[in-house]
C-alpha cells in the first residue's frame, strides 16, 4: 500500500492524512504554513491542500491557548465547473486561482471573482498525531515540496 501525506515527523506533531484502499496520505505541515497551498496528485485527481493559521496545538502548554498555532487544513479536488484551477495563498487568509482571480476560503467556496458561489469538492482527511497514524499506516511517504 502507498501512503502519503501532510506532516511533520516528530511523534507528536499533528499530521493531517488521507487514505483509501490503496493509498494512503500525510502531507508536510512545515511546508503548508510557509505556502499556504500546496496541490499534487491523490488516488489519479487533482487535489489542493488549503492551510491557514489560526488553531493551537494541544501539546504545546498547559493551556491550549497558550500553544503554537498549528493552523487548520483542508483537502479538496482543484477542479470547479469542469475547469482544472491553480491556487496560491492571497496573502491573507484566502486563497485565489490563477485561471478567473476567483477568491477561495478555507472551506472551499469561491467568495468572489467569476466563480464566487461555487464550490470544490473536499475529500475526507483527518488531522491526527503522527505517532497514532504511523502505528497503523507506517509506510506513509510524506510530502517533500
């Protein structure tokens, strides 16, 4: 079984996954805070990784407020209406395609631009310690951007 996936390698670092039959994912979190975005292929389809800041790790304090932001992830297909779209961080909390300028948020609806009101499709992905997913899928290849 292939494994793949976004996160970091230290055992207790939060690593958000993606599996199926034959696949499974873990991309490299370090790379989605510097980017923002990171698009590759899973299963055959297009995906894109939409990462922003804004949640705090668990481990990090005795309060979870007083933790590192480790941010939020989301997975989806990178295609709407039929049309492959790239994607790069608005340097906000966004994230626009290169073919329309279209505006994305994290929840993946298109908020302006000549898409706004679509949607991309997510796919099922879990945000889990490494050391728990590594126990049970431990030929996860991460991502190296």
């Amino acid at each position: 079984m292939r494994s793949y996936g976004v996160g970091r390698t230290t055992a207790a670092e939060q690593t958000p996954c993606q599996t199926n039959c034959n696949t499974d994912s873990s991309l490299r979190e370090q790379t989605n805070a510097t980017r923002g975005v990171v698009e590759d292929e899973f299963d055959g389809r297009p995906i894109v990784l939409f990462h922003r800041a804004g949640a705090t790790s668990a481990l990090d304090s005795r309060q979870i407020s007083q933790g590192r932001d480790v941010g939020v992830v989301a997975i989806f297909e990178r295609t709407a209406d039929g049309q492959l779209l790239s994607f790069s961080g608005d340097g906000q909390s966004g994230f626009v395609d290169s073919q329309t300028q279209s505006t994305w948020n994290i929840l993946g609806k298109a908020i302006s631009g000549p898409l706004a009101g679509s949607r991309l499709t997510e796919l099922i992905h879990f945000d889990h310690f490494w050391f728990a997913w590594a126990a049970f899928f431990p030929n996860t290849e991460l991502y190296k951007g």
